[in-house]
C-alpha cells in the first residue's frame, strides 16, 4: 500500500498529465478551478472538488488516500483460494440506476464563471441496448473546461454499464487493495480468467 500521502503525490502526477484535445492542443488532465465559502461543510466542498477529477478519497487505517479517474493495472489477483465465506454476485444493475447519456453543467469562464451547460455525451449503443435515451445530470462547479467535463462524463458512464457487482469475504490477501484499486478476480466456477474488477468498499472483520 502507498504510504501516507504518496497517493496524493501519484494523483497529482496523473492531473498534471498532457491530454490532446479533438479541436487540437493540449490541456492538463485534470484541474480545479472554483472558490468556495467559509459557510459551507468541509464535506460538501470535497465532494465538489472530487468531481474535477474523478475522485475516490478514502480514510483506511488512520490514513486519508486519494485515487482520480484513471485506469491503474491491477497488481493482486484473487481465487478461489482467497475465499473465507460464500460469494454473491450481481450480474445487473436495476432500472432506475442505469443512464446512456450524460448532460450537466460547469463552471463557464465565458459567462463570468456561471453554472452553464457542456454539450452531452451520448452513446447511441447503449440507447439501443436500453431502447429508450436515460440521462444523468452531473453538476461540475470546480471545472471550467468543456472537454474535461465530457471526458469525466464518459468516464462515469462507462463505468455505469459495466455491471456486474461481487461480494465477497477473502483472506488476508485482500488487505493490500483500497477503494478505488482495480483487481483481477480468477474464479472458474463464472469463467473468469483475470477479469478485472474495481474495488468500491471494503471493511475489515474477524
């Protein structure tokens, strides 16, 4: 696991990457660009600032780490040896939590900064698949910039038609992931062979 800090430190190398732009150029990966009141709870200004980049921030075992949208390789693989207890999975999400289409607004720097909409990510596959277009509206205050709100959009909603949910009880080889690590799970019995799955939570227990 990463020492106290370091994740912040390999988080803001990842915000601090080149993306090029489809109309040409190049931008940081992520930035946060906003202001906020001394009113306000330090929750719900860390949850704004989480949607500049994708966050997951944790605190696990006395430390606070933070992981942004990116995809990291997995570097443990669960089996069925890893297993204390018995498995549940769930193979789809239900109606009212499934969307194909992403529309929102962020902070528009060419309207005095102003909440104004960015033009939505869609996906004609998906629509298909749902018969019908569902949207989700995602709010963007510490972003300025068009692209970086579709490409957190896209990302949100790639990752919302990824399905298929597991949990499940392991062994202490389980200990070295945190929310937001990706995992390959090995598991015959559901013809997985280094599927990878996203660790959303987890919780210690004897």
């Amino acid at each position: 696991a990463l020492p106290i800090y370091d994740s912040f430190i390999e988080a803001a190398d990842v915000c601090d990457e080149n993306v090029t732009l489809a109309e040409g150029g190049t931008e940081k990966r992520y930035t946060i660009n906003g202001a906020f009141s001394s009113g306000e709870k330090p929750k719900d200004v860390l949850s704004k600032m989480l949607t500049a980049c994708g966050g997951n921030l944790a605190y696990i075992g006395g430390k606070w780490t933070l992981k942004v949208a990116e995809y990291r390789a997995p570097t443990v693989t669960l089996t069925d040896d890893d297993l204390v207890g018995a498995i549940a999975v769930q193979g789809s999400q239900s109606r009212r939590d499934i969307f194909n289409a992403v529309k929102g607004t962020y902070s528009d720097p060419d309207a005095l900064y102003q909440l104004s909409s960015f033009p939505p990510v869609t996906n004609s596959f998906y629509e298909a698949q749902d018969n019908e277009k569902i949207w989700k509206d995602i709010q963007f205050p510490f972003t300025t910039s068009v692209a970086t709100c579709q490409r957190l959009s896209k990302i949100d909603l790639e990752k919302s038609r990824q399905q298929i949910s597991v949990n499940l009880s392991c062994n202490l080889r389980a200990f070295e992931l945190q929310p937001g690590d990706n995992v390959y799970l090995d598991f015959s019995r559901y013809g997985w062979d280094a599927k990878v799955f996203e660790v959303i939570d987890w919780s210690f227990s004897f």
